[in-house]
C-alpha cells in the first residue's frame, strides 16, 4: 500500500479509471451468476438486476472499509477536514470510481431519464470525492460520508427481492426492519453529522459553502427517499384508501 499510494495520490485520474474498469469487470463476471426468473422475462429488471448487483459489491467492500477505517482512526470523525490516511485515501478513489462507472452505466444503457435523481446525487459525490482527491482535503468527510453503504447493502438487498417477486418473503420481512435501522443509524446519521460539522467550523474550512450546500441538497433528497421508503413498506396503499374511504 505505501509503495502504490504515492502513485494514486500524483495521478487520481487515471487511478479513478482504473477502479471504474474494476467494477466494470466485476459487472461483466457477476452476468455469469444464475438469475431468479421471474428476472429474466423482462429486459428492464434484468439490466436492474446486473446494476444492482455491481452496487450491492460496492457497498459491501466500502461500508466495511469506512467503518474500519474510523474504527482504526478515530481522528477520522474529529478532523473532517484534513485528516487521512493512505487507506482512506484509496478507499475514496475506488469509490470514485465505481461511481463514475454506475453513471456510467445508466446513461449508456438508456436509463438516464427514469434514474436522473440517482445521476445527480452521483454527480455531486463524484464532485466532492474529486475535491478530496486532488486537494487531499475533506478525504475523512468522504469517508465519514461512505458509512451510508452499509445501509445501501439492505437498501440494494430490499430491490433485489423486489424484481425477483419475494416481498412476501421472511427475507424481505426481516430486511425491510434492518433497512429502517441502518438508515437511520448509518445513513441519516452520518448525514447529519456531516452537515452539523460543516455549519459548526464552517469560517475555517475551504470552501465551506459549497460543501454546506451540498449536504443540504443531499439531506433534502435522503429525507425524501427515506419518507418514500416508509410509506411503501409499512403503509401499503390499500391501508392508505382503507384509512381514507373511512374519513
């Protein structure tokens, strides 16, 4: 790791491109893994199926990395803005690139115009990890930032079940309440710490403004999903027109 960090800290870029193929060809090698099939009869959740998958070895490998790293280096959580170490750093330029690779993917396939609220929550972590990288500032606000992976492996588990038809699965009953846990602990959480970090050192950061306006955008859309999360599995809408025929 000390021998390759100083090539990925002089040249991001290709170092981000290099991880993007990565999971390009983790894309290519996952095709080869059977399929439910109620997932193969339909072009839409097959492509969401491949997609997902490449996402679910995303959050695995990088919720687990960033907890470690705050676990191993508790000065991750207090110097936000220019602590990190050459693990960090790597962990933040993978992420890049997988990032860059899934918009990547659903620009290319065709995907664009229904997933564009998933395009531009990418485009503003590809934006900010690439401040990280090429400033080495904020490298421990990102990782602070990847603890939302470990709540995208039950998020990314909850769609999964839903294109192979299992809601009504003991699998998905037992992972709709981990979902709620781990976003509120890992996903909120780790948002909201970000933002009150920001707003509470906010004359002594670089570009804090920016950084400020990004969370709240990021916040905004976070709240908005997690609203939407409840209300569609603990709030069927069958209930919702019961409760409402009754008024």
């Amino acid at each position: 790791m000390e021998s390759l960090f100083p090539v990925l800290q002089s040249h991001p870029g290709p170092s981000i491109l290099v991880c993007s193929l990565f999971f390009r060809l983790a894309h290519r090698l996952l095709q080869t893994l059977p399929v439910p099939k109620l997932v193969k009869q339909d072009d839409f959740r097959s492509w969401k199926w491949r997609n997902l998958s490449v996402s679910m070895v995303h959050s695995l490998l990088t919720g687990t990395w960033a907890v470690t790293c705050v676990v191993v280096w508790p000065e991750t959580l207090h110097n936000i803005h220019s602590h990190y170490t050459p693990l960090s750093y790597v962990l933040v330029c993978v992420s890049t690139g997988y990032f860059v690779q899934d918009a990547g993917d659903i620009i290319l396939t065709g995907h664009a115009k229904g997933s564009w609220e998933f395009l531009l929550h990418h485009a503003l972590v590809i934006w900010c990890f690439l401040y990280a990288l090429y400033t080495q500032l904020y490298v421990a606000g990102a990782v602070i930032a990847l603890f939302v992976e470990v709540n995208s492996v039950t998020l990314h588990l909850r769609l999964m079940l839903k294109l192979a038809g299992a809601q009504s699965s003991a699998v998905y009953q037992i992972n709709k309440l981990l979902n709620v846990f781990t976003y509120i602990t890992f996903r909120l959480s780790a948002q909201f710490y970000l933002t009150w970090y920001i707003v509470h050192n906010y004359a002594s950061l670089d570009h804090g403004g920016y950084f400020l306006v990004t969370m709240v955008v990021m916040n905004i859309m976070i709240l908005i999903y997690f609203y939407r999360l409840l209300r569609a599995d603990f709030l069927p809408r069958r209930k919702s027109c019961k409760l409402l025929c009754d008024k």
